[in-house]
C-alpha cells in the first residue's frame, strides 16, 4: 500500500466496522494485491487465482 490519506470514494465501512476499500481506491493504487478484495477492478479472484 501507500503512504497516502484516504479520501471518502476510497472506502466505506461494512455493517461489521471494518474498512472496505471501493473499486476507485484499487484503480488509484494501480494493481491487485491478490486478495481477494470485495470491490476489486483487476478481475482477480481468490478461489481461481
């Protein structure tokens, strides 16, 4: 990740207090993490690889 302040697009909080990153969060970081992120814009997903 990077060193950068979170603006209010790039993330909201779940039902549960956790942070959830949003799809504009991930494309302003430029690449997957592989994860397995709710919002992720890469396509990746965890079960497939």
């Amino acid at each position: 990740m990077f060193n950068k302040q979170l603006d209010p697009e790039d993330f909201y909080y779940s039902e549960e207090g956790y942070i959830v990153f949003t799809e504009k969060y991930h494309l302003k970081r430029g690449h997957c993490c592989k994860r397995g992120c709710k919002h992720c814009p890469y396509g990746y997903n965890k079960k497939n690889g």
